[in-house]
C-alpha cells in the first residue's frame, strides 16, 4: 500500500516563458499513447486529473502539476507525446519544437522518465529520443507500462527483450500499471525521495 501523490494540477503551457518559477521539475515523455497522463493519474489516485484518450494526441501542451503544498515549486510534468506508430514528420516537428525549447532550458529540470510500452517495447523513436537525451546531458530513468496488458506466461520473455533493446539492466527498468496500480507504489516513492 502506499498514498496517492499530493498533486495538483498548477498551469498548461505551450512556451517555457509562461511557466512561473518553481524549485525542481520531474517530467514525463514518450510516445503518443504510452500512457503518460494514466500514469500521472495513477500516481494522484485520481480519474480525470490529466486528459487521457484512446487517440493519440490527448495531450497537447506542457502540462504542469505540483506537489502539495501550493507553491512548494516542485513539479511533475506530462508532456505531448512524440509519433506514434507511423506519424507524419509534421507531427514529430510540432513535438520537437515545444519540447525541446522544455527539455534544453529549462532550468530545474532534474531529470525525465522515459515511458516505453512494455507491450510493444522500445521503438526507433524511443530510440532516438534516448540518444537525444544523452546528447542533451539530461538525466533519464525508464518506465515501462501496460504491464497489465502482458501474459504472465510472456512477462519474462518480455522483460529481458525491453532491457536488452535499451541496453540497459534489469534495475534500470520499473515497470508499471496505470490500470492494475502494479509497481505504481514503487514509483511514488522514488519521486518522493527525489523531492525529499
Ligand atoms: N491496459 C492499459 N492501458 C493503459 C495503461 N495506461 C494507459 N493506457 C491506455 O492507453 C491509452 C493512452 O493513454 P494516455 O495516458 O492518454 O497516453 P499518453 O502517453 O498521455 O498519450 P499522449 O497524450 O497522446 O501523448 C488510453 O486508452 C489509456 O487508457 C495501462 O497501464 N494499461
Ligand atoms: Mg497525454
């Protein structure tokens, strides 16, 4: 058991000069669709905090939510997703520019999680981005999701594939349910911990 994570939801914007101050900043990213609203849901306890769809795209700005109390200055935040599947070029440019303006200079960005479909595993835009992240010096921990949607019978089959594409370890990798709330406990208290 754990608590649902205190937050609320502060401010939308589509440019990093509307954005008050604040202490420190967590942010969300991956692809349209991999889950990053639910998660931010998840995490709060709470249905309807962030816009979720079925459709990719639910999520079009820099959506900021922070920690209790008001004003404590330390944020989670959900970002737009990058292409899915097959997505037009138009689309990964739009992404591009809002984010990257986000990612590069925001100045108490501490760090990002990288959400991966564990159903689908990474993909060369997940790939990509990762190298970006590495080229940008950010530092990035990975989220697997969906793990609901994966048969018990696959899950290590699964597991073992996701890791080796990111070429990372196994402890490298938490895996989670926005659905089931599995391994969601696990990554409320590393957020906590990061803030503390
Ligand atoms: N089964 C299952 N479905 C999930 C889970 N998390 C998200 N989904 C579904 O995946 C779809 C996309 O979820 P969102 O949270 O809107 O995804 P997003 O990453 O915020 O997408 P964008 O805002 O477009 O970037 C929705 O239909 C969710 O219900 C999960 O843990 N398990
Ligand atoms: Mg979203």
């Amino acid at each position: 058991m754990s608590s649902p994570l205190p937050i609320n939801f502060l401010q939308s914007a589509a440019r990093l000069n509307q954005l008050p101050d604040r202490v420190l900043e967590l942010a969300f990213i991956g692809r349209s669709n991999v889950g990053k609203s639910s998660l931010i849901n998840a995490l709060a306890n709470r249905k309807k905090l962030a816009k979720i769809s079925k459709t990719p795209g639910a999520t079009q700005l820099i959506n900021v939510y922070e920690l209790n109390p008001e004003g404590s200055g330390n944020w989670l935040v959900d970002l737009p997703g990058y292409g899915y599947a097959k997505a037009p070029k138009q689309e990964m440019d739009r992404w591009r520019r809002m984010i990257e303006e986000y990612l590069i200079e925001s100045p108490s960005l501490g760090g990002v999680y990288v959400l991966i479909d564990g159903v689908v595993g990474p993909t060369a835009l997940d790939l990509q981005t990762i190298e970006w992240l590495e080229h940008i010096d950010l530092s990035y921990r990975f989220v697997a999701t969906k793990v609901d949607k994966i048969r018990p019978s696959k899950s290590q089959g699964r597991r073992k594939d996701l890791v080796n594409k990111l070429g990372v370890e196994k402890k490298d990798v938490m895996w989670v349910s926005a659905s089931t709330g599995s391994g969601i406990p696990q990554l409320r208290s590393e957020i906590l911990d990061y803030f503390a």
